[in-house]
C-alpha cells in the first residue's frame, strides 16, 4: 500500500479539501473534459497498488487533474510524468505535487503528445514504465488504443474506467459484450478487473459506474498474425452487424456476388461453422480466419 506520511499541512484529496482547493483557484469543473475527481484514499491506495511500482519503475499519468492520484504514484515509483490538457489546473498542481521532486508535470492532450520522445527523456534510467490514471471517459478507447498501438514499452495499465468499457475490454468469447474491443485489447495483454467503484468516490460523482481495469501489456501477442491491419480489419467486419451470421458479415465485406460460394469452404478449412456469430469466435479462430482470407486475396488476385 502506498503511504503518503504527510505533514499536517500538506494537501490531500478528501472531499472538503478538494472543494476548497477548487474554490480557491475559481475553477468550475468541466464535464466535456472528463472532470471527476478521486476523493478516496483507499480507492487510490487500490488504484497504485495495483500497478505493483517501486523506485525503479516510472509511472505515466493521463489527467492528474489537481493531483490526487499522482501524490500517491510519486511514493510508490522512482519517476512520475503526468499529462493533464487543462492549463488551469497546471497552478494547483504546482501546489499540490510541491512536496515531490520526482514528478515532471507536462501540459498538452496525451492524444497529441510525443510519447516516444516523452519517455526517452524521462523514463532513461526506469526498468520499466506503467500507466496509472483515472482516465476522463470520454476518450477512454482511443486512448487505450493509442498506448497499444504505439507499442511503448509499458508493463501495466492501470486504469479507472466505465464499469461497462472494463467490462467489455475482459469479456471472453460468447457473451454481450465480446466484441472487437475485447479482441484489440486481449490482442495486446491479459486484461484483470481489479475492482468496481461507486460513484460516490468521485466529486462531482459522473452519472456513470466504474471500475479500475488492469491491463498486463503482453511481450509478444498470443498469436500469430501475418499482417496486423488485416487481422482488426477481419475482426471489424465480423461485428459489422452483431446479430448476422459470420458468413453474412464476411461475404458482404469481403466477397462478390460471384466469389461468395468460396467462403463456406474456407470458413470450414479454418474450422468454423458459418452459421456461427462474430461474438463465439475466439482470438486464435480470428488469427486462423484472417490467415486464411489474406491467403485467398493473395491467389485470387494473382490469378
Ligand atoms: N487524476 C485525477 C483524479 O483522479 O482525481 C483527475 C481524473 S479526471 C477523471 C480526468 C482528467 O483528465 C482531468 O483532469 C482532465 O482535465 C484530464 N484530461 C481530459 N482529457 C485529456 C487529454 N486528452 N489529455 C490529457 N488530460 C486530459
């Protein structure tokens, strides 16, 4: 547990003196940036311990907003970056991260900051580097997607998130919320949800339920993929339309009136009933599903 041994007059996030803090500065919270503060030490204790730090490891954090969780992240790891897109906000972390030599805050949108070149110039002498935040939600996905995509070298994600996007991101196959997020995430780690929030831990409390997810970014994915574009772009189209066949998704996507015939063949080869939907198909079905369909574009359009 992460044990911040602050002096009586050292700023923590509790209700009132968040308020206070809020007040003093003349802020009023913005809704479309995702402004829901953490005002629970023992959901923030969770949240850090959770991404297992320790001197050698750096934390990223994305919306430190005035600085709640990232108190906690500078006791437990040896350097904390925190990206926060509101200028107004960047004073009361300068007051409330005074005390931690070891937090670097940077201002500007994480979907628009070089984080290759962030992490080159603060993350040098880390042994690794996790993401730890209590993300604004209505940029949860592209901002998942962004760290993975980018393949930085990050050994959790440890995110506060909408319970249902958390959900969704775990889902195995065969249920409601399997869908093409559970399949890009699982593609990249072994997804772990850590522990459902109520609302009433957040000022203002969003009109929504959360969770804290963690994300164990993967050495090497689970499969084996010969062209990536292509495995998600498969994946897409099998979710095209939820409740339709695979066989109906993918013809539509892939095939014409005329070569349609040759997918039931092709589905079997890889082992798939076509009467089966998009939703029951596991990673290593789509991995085989993919293969095969770029084997097929390769013969058909060579000949
Ligand atoms: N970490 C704080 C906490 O737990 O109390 C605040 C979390 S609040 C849910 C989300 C924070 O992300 C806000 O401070 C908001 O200004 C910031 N934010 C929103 N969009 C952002 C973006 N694109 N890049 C960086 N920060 C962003």
């Amino acid at each position: 547990m992460s044990n911040l041994n602050l002096s009586a007059d050292e700023w923590i996030a509790t209700p009132k003196r968040t308020q206070e803090l809020i007040r003093k500065y003349g802020i009023v919270l913005k809704k479309s940036l995702g402004q829901n503060f953490l005002v629970d030490q023992n959901i923030l204790h969770k949240i850090v311990s959770a991404a297992h730090l320790d001197v050698q490891k750096g934390a990223l954090e994305i919306g430190p907003g005035i600085g709640a969780l990232t108190q906690h992240l500078a006791v437990q790891a040896g350097k904390v970056v925190a990206v926060e897109i509101d200028q107004r906000l960047i004073p009361i972390l300068g007051e409330t991260l005074a005390p931690y030599p070891n937090v670097s805050v940077v201002h500007g949108d994480v979907l628009e900051v070089d984080l290759p070149g962030l992490f080159a110039e603060h993350f040098g002498g880390m042994e690794r580097v996790s993401v730890v935040a209590n993300l604004p939600y209505y940029v949860t996905t592209p901002i998942i997607m962004g760290l993975l995509e980018r393949k930085l070298p990050l050994e959790y994600i440890v995110v506060m998130i909408q319970k249902e996007v958390a959900e969704r991101m775990a889902a195995k196959p065969g249920g409601k919320e399997y869908g093409s997020l559970s399949i890009a995430v699982q593609y990249y780690c072994e997804p772990e949800l850590v522990t459902i929030v109520p609302r009433t831990v957040f000022i203002p409390q969003p009109n929504v339920d959360s969770a804290v997810i963690r994300l164990k970014v993967r050495t090497q994915p689970p499969v084996e993929v010969a062209d990536e574009a292509f495995f998600f772009e498969v994946v897409q189209a099998s979710f095209a339309q939820r409740r339709k066949t695979i066989y109906n998704n993918l013809s539509s996507r892939f095939f014409t009136k005329e070569t349609k015939a040759e997918l039931g063949p092709l589905l079997e080869q890889c082992g798939i009933e076509p009467s089966r939907r998009g939703e029951t198909l596991s990673l290593e079905e789509y991995a085989r599903l993919s293969g095969a369909l770029l084997e097929y574009q390769g013969r058909t359009s060579i000949s």
